[in-house]
C-alpha cells in the first residue's frame, strides 16, 4: 500500500519568519516558523499544551507527537495555540531587526567559562556556559540599574534576573521579551516593582506577594510539607504537616487523614482542617517514620 502523501500546509504567512499552519500525521494542529516546529499535543483531563522541536526535517504532514521535545506551557484552545505561534514569529523578526552581534568568548563567568557571547549593545553582552548564563553590564550600564534590583559585579543570571537588565534598557528587547520581563520582575521583586513604577501590584499579580499573603494568613495553620497515598486507609492521603509549612529542627509534626478527592495542592500548599481532617496515630506509609514522634 502506497503511504499517503503529506498534508499540505493549511494556511501560511509571507515574510521573515515565514509561518506555516497545517496537521501532523496523527491528527495535531502544527505550525512551523522558520527552524521552529510547533504542535499542540494532548494532555490529561481534555487539556493541552505547546511543544516544540528544531529543524525537522520531514513534510508536516508527516510529523507526530514523538517528533518534539520541548515543553511551552499549557494551551487552552487551537486559537491559543495560533496565538503563541504568531507571538513567536513577532518575537523573531523584532529580534533579527535589533541586530544582536553572536561572537566567539572564553571569557570567565560566575557560572563557567563562557561558550559564546551576544552583544545586545555596548557594554550589555549575553553568556552561555556549558550549564548556565546571563548577562554582564559594563559599569557605565550597571549604574542605569535601580538601587532596588542591582547587582554590585554587574552579572545576571538567565533565569530571571535577565529581566532586570530588559527592564533597565527595554529598548534592546522585543515586545515579546518586555512581556516576560514585567512579569517576571512582578513575580520575583513586587517591591523593587511598586518602587519604580509608583503602583501598587493586587492579589493576582505577583506570585510573591501573594505567597506573602498566603505566609501571613495561615501563619498558625497547619500546612502540609509532605503526602503520601495512604496503604492503610482506603481512600485517603496520609499527609505530615508543620505550623505554616515551616521546616527545621524542633518543628512540630503532626500526621493528618485528607480524603483522596479532596487533597488538591494549591499554589502554595494544601491547608489542614484540623475540624474535618482527623489526626492519625496509626501505621504509617512514610519511610522512616518514628514512633514516638508527634501524631
């Protein structure tokens, strides 16, 4: 039996990135733009989510889920999903219009030797090492950097401070990066953000703040640090929670029953009803549990 021939492309974009939107051999929506492959890929639950792959070397029409290895985030709908694709394409032409300079660098890091630079402008230069990067501001830039958020050598990790350098000199990133950037900044330096920017960041809008919030309202509940499907009592999580979650040295334990369709963890962890969630006292599916410890 002959295969059947590749699905053409659905619809497609002129210009640089090209962007190409079609399906895959088993039924994803697709998108190539440029190197990059796109594909929204099924989840558990009805859900979805973005991965990613490079350079691939066959028609869409034939590609399938084992063909992509990276991991974008979740994805509600296929319109969201042409959304992030046209992000990218955005994102990539505005990048190739600020004409960044990639050259060869051994210089010395705080995370290894540099395998390779970006210069973004005079005095702003990107690197990577074999397991880490960032960025590294001359003097001159490192002043322009609020008090609030500078580093005194002038090096930022990738993980996020890089956002401290895109909001210092936003005019050397795209729009797409400005956007993480802020929310990045929002996340991890809500004051440092409230200071700058004269505003006052709601519940919502940084997960520090919130997670503050969260810290201050149960500060004398009992938060789980640990859980464990429970082999002793049919239908429940046998869970080890602390004072406010705090960990350490002389912290009390206590040992709780949650039923199995309740125990969902929230963002900053899952709060015991000491009215409705009983102690327990009994066996325990915990490694290394001690009897005599606080029940």
């Amino acid at each position: 039996m002959n295969a059947p021939s590749p699905a053409r492309p659905q619809t497609e974009t002129p210009g640089f990135p090209g962007v190409s939107f079609g399906r895959s051999a088993d039924g994803m929506p697709v998108a190539l733009v440029g190197d990059t492959a796109f594909a929204m890929a099924m989840a558990r639950d009805d859900r979805h989510y973005l991965v990613t792959a490079w350079r691939l070397s066959r028609p869409m029409g034939e590609w399938t889920r084992a063909y992509f290895y990276g991991h974008s985030g979740e994805l509600a709908d296929e319109a969201a999903f042409r959304a992030r694709v046209l992000e990218n394409a955005e994102h990539q032409r505005e990048r190739k219009m600020l004409g960044r300079v990639e050259e060869y660098s051994r210089a010395h890091t705080p995370w290894g030797t540099s395998q390779g630079a970006t210069i973004y402008a005079e005095g702003v230069t990107s690197h990577s090492t074999a397991g880490h990067g960032g960025f590294k501001l001359s003097s001159e830039r490192n002043r322009k950097v609020h008090r609030m958020l500078r580093s005194a050598g002038g090096w930022y990790e990738e993980d996020a401070e890089w956002a401290i350098v895109a909001i210092t000199f936003p005019h050397l990133f795209t729009a797409f990066e400005r956007r993480c950037a802020e929310r990045t900044i929002k996340d991890s330096w809500p004051d440092a953000w409230e200071a700058i920017f004269g505003t006052i960041l709601m519940p919502g809008e940084s997960h520090e703040k919130d997670r503050r919030a969260f810290e201050a309202a149960h500060a004398h509940d009992w938060i789980v640090i640990s859980a464990i499907t429970s082999k002793q009592v049919a239908g429940f999580v046998e869970v080890v929670a602390t004072p406010g979650g705090k960990r350490g040295f002389g912290t009390e334990e206590r040992r709780f029953l949650v039923p199995s369709d309740e125990y969902r963890v929230g963002r900053f962890g899952f709060v015991v009803d000491p009215a409705r969630h009983h102690v327990y006292g009994g066996e325990s599916d915990f490694i290394g549990w001690q009897p005599g410890r606080a029940a």
